[in-house]
C-alpha cells in the first residue's frame, strides 16, 4: 500500500512564504513523477507544479518565479517552496505521484490547506 504524507500548510500573509512536503511511504519499487495540484473552493483541481525523476520541472503560468518545487529521490520526497504568496493562491494543495509497485499507479495525498489573507 502506497501513502503520500503531506505537511506544512497554514496561513501567511500577502508577500510571505510557506513551504509544503509531501512523502512516499509504503511498499513500492520506485516514485516518477511528482507533482503539486491545488483546488480552491468553486473552482477545478489544476496543476501547480511537477518534476521528473531526473530533475525537469514545470510550471503553471500563476507561479512562475514565485512557487519552486524540488525532490529529494532517496526520501521519496517533493517539496514546494511558496514565495511571494497571493491571496488567490489560497487553496488545498494536494500531492501526486506516479508509483511502481506491481504495475504504475496514481497517487494522491490527502490535500493539505493554504491560506493567505490580504
């Protein structure tokens, strides 16, 4: 069985920073890519940021320059590091990763909530 294990939501203020992770853990033979979603209230989950295995990453337009997300492979670990934080940027942020156990599978963390007020 697979888990994503997020952490490091809360509430900042307009300009601050916060600083989401996001862990595999479970039996599984490897993680490829991994990725943070985000979903506001009313509104479609949509892609914030994702990384390869080797290192490429990419961007939704509204975070470039601002998010930064990263992995350390050994602990099976994404990170995103929020910069210059909006309040539209409120929202639950979710974790995803794609994970090799018997054939390659879908995961989802289990959301983790954002706040930036004005």
């Amino acid at each position: 069985q697979v888990q994503l294990v997020e952490s490091g939501g809360g509430l900042a203020q307009a300009g601050g920073s916060l600083r989401l992770s996001c862990a595999a853990s479970g039996t599984f033979f490897s993680v490829y890519g991994m990725a943070w979603y985000r979903q506001a209230p009313g509104k479609q989950r949509e892609l914030v940021a994702k990384m390869t295995t080797g290192g490429r990453a990419s961007y939704a337009d509204s975070v470039k320059g601002r998010f930064t997300i990263s992995r350390d492979n050994a602990k099976n670990t994404v990170y995103l590091q929020m910069d210059s934080l909006k309040p539209e940027d409120t929202a639950v942020y979710y974790c995803h990763a794609e994970v090799t156990t018997s054939y390659v599978g879908s995961y989802w963390g289990q959301g983790t909530q954002v706040t930036v007020s004005s």
